[in-house]
C-alpha cells in the first residue's frame, strides 16, 4: 500500500515538474529572420544558376536544386512548409475563437484549411494540371498561356467579397498586414504568372531565357515573401490574443 501511495506521488510529481520544464517559448522576430534569411540564401543560389545559365554553363554543382521554376526543389518544400506553418497557426486561431464564440470563426476555419490545400498543391502541382487540358480545350496563349489563373481570378474574387466583413472586423494594425501579404502573394501568384506566360517559349527552351528566368524568380519571391509576411501577421495576432496555449499529449488507458 505505501509503495503504490509513493509510486502515484512520483508520477504526480513527474507530471508537474515535466510541466513546468517543458514550455516552448515562440521568439517572433528570430522567426521572421530565419525566414527571410532562408529566402535569400535560395534567392542567391537560384539567381547564381540563372545567371550562370545565361553564361552558357551546364554544370551547377547541385545548385539546380535551389532554382525557383522547378518541381521538387528546395525553394519548393520551403514554400509548402510555410503555407503548412500558415495553415496550424489559422487552425490555433480557429480553435481559440471557438472557445469564445467568435462570429468569424468559420472563415478562419475556412482559412485554415485553404492554406493546408495549398500546400499540399505546392508539393503536388494539381493546379497545374488544368493547364494542357484548358489549353487544348480554348485554344489560349499569350498571356492566358497558364490558364489556371483564370480560375484563381474568379476564386478570389468571390473569396474577396465573403471575407470584406471579416478584414473589416480586424484591428487596424492586421488589416494593413493581412491585406498587403495577400497582395504581395497574388502580385505573384497570379499577376506575374501571367507575365511569365506571355514570354513563355517551351518547357525545353524557357528554362534558358534569362527574361523568363527573371521573371519567374521575381513571381516566386513575391509569393514566398507574401507568406513570410503573413506568417509573421498570424504570429503577431495570436500574441496580441494574449492567450497562454498549452499541448499535451493524451495517452489512452
């Protein structure tokens, strides 16, 4: 009997110290650097291969991995990670203005889940799939050459008419920022890409163009640089939630 009493007290005491020496502290403005410095070391390699491309070199010494127009990059994973890091710090969001029966709580749900789909998208290119079927189907070039941005245009504008309320319900200070990320992201996204389309050649020629190349690299900038700048948004938010957040982990009987 007193053996179980100091086995239970142990665990007791094991679960509150193990309480206390496990609190993970989120320092915001050392993320927002390690951020931004990981974009520009991609940045830096991206920009030697382009340029070394317009040389006339074909060996890259595995800095190929770091160019931004390729599938299954490093540029690529970052960005998905971020879009995936976006999407857990909405779902804290969520599960916050749950609690307290926030009227806007959907759309950070709604929210959530859009930035777990696109970067699941970012890995697996499905947008970029409609391409050649659109393509063939309308017969569209020049700036329409990548047509899926005709779908995001209308995606977004009716995503912009559903969440007006809910930037307006937002203090100042996260309107400002919730709405330039987004405008930087699709600046890119969706802006830029149509350009790129416009100077599009072939998948064999393009990568060679330094234009082309440029373009692209300012594109996918944009859109790393708008996510970075609205995870650093989503982190600020939840800071001035001043709410403490607590993970345990539950293990079944």
């Amino acid at each position: 009997m007193q053996t179980q009493e100091k086995d239970d007290a142990s665990d007791k005491y094991f679960q509150k110290t193990a309480y206390f020496a496990n609190h993970i502290y989120i320092d915001i403005p050392k993320i927002k650097i390690f951020l931004y410095f990981a974009f520009l070391i991609q940045l830096s390699f991206n920009l030697a291969v382009v340029f070394l491309t317009e040389a006339g070199y074909t060996n890259f010494y595995g800095f190929k991995k770091f160019y931004f127009d390729d599938e299954e990059t490093i540029p690529t994973y970052f960005s998905a990670i971020n879009l995936l890091f976006a999407g857990i710090l909405l779902a804290l969001i969520t599960n916050l203005k749950s609690r307290v029966n926030d009227p806007f709580t959907l759309h950070w749900r709604i929210l959530s889940i859009l930035f777990v789909l696109l970067s699941i998208d970012e890995i697996a290119g499905f947008h970029e799939m409609t391409i050649d079927p659109l393509v063939q189907t309308f017969h569209l070039n020049g700036y329409m050459r990548f047509p899926w941005v005709i779908l995001g245009v209308i995606f977004m504008t009716g995503f912009s008419l559903y969440y007006f309320q809910f930037l307006k319900a937002l203090p100042k200070p996260y309107i400002k920022g919730f709405f330039c990320s987004c405008l930087i992201f699709l600046g890119g996204a969706i802006g830029l890409e149509t350009l790129s389309a416009k100077i599009f050649i072939n998948l064999e020629q393009s990568p060679k163009d330094l234009m082309y190349n440029l373009v692209t690299t300012l594109e996918e900038s944009c859109e790393m640089i708008g996510i970075i700048m609205f995870i650093n948004m989503l982190l600020s938010y939840l800071k001035s939630m001043k709410i403490t957040i607590n993970f345990y982990f539950k293990y079944s009987e």
